[in-house]
C-alpha cells in the first residue's frame, strides 16, 4: 500500500524529499479531483493532506473519512503550520455524526 500526500507545492517538495509520493495542487477543483482519484486507486492505502487543503474542499473529505475503511485520510498541518483554533478531526466526526 502506498501513502501519497496532497498539499501545496512547498508541503509537497518536503515530503518528496523523504520518498514519499505527492500531489501538489493548487486550488480546490485541482484538489478535488485528486481525492476522487486517489480515493478509487486500490493501491493508496493512505491519503495526507493538508489541512488548508481540506477544508476547501471539507465536504468530499468528511465523505472519505465516513465512507470505506480504505484509503485512510489523515488532515497533516502544511509549511505554514496548523491552522488556529481548528476543530480536532474527531470533533468534527462526531458533531457529523449528530452525538
């Protein structure tokens, strides 16, 4: 299983500089459909994406969060550093949820 990483090109070049296998995009249709691609790729095990990535495109994210086991996505914070005052994925799983 691979793990591949979508973020900016700068977040992007960092982890590429560890052998780990990236998509830079740069805007969230670009983002979008990266994640549908990836998310129907039987080889990705693992999805990272920025967290100013995801939340433009919040909605497709919290679907692949909820949806099958496979591909995990995890919300990794980029170059910049995390967002402030963000919500914890788990927060917002079960505010989806409705608990």
């Amino acid at each position: 299983m691979r793990i591949v990483v979508i973020a900016d090109p700068r977040t992007c070049l960092a982890f590429s500089l560890g052998g780990i296998d990236t998509r830079p995009v740069d805007g969230p249709e670009e983002a979008a459909m990266m994640l549908k691609s990836l998310q129907v790729d039987k080889e990705v095990g693992l999805i990272l994406i920025t967290e100013r990535i995801a939340d433009t495109i919040r909605e497709q994210v919290d679907q692949v969060v909820l949806g099958s086991p496979l591909p995990l996505l995890l919300e990794i914070p980029d170059t910049r550093g995390p967002v402030p005052d963000r919500k914890s994925t788990k927060e917002r799983m079960i505010a989806l949820m409705g608990r």
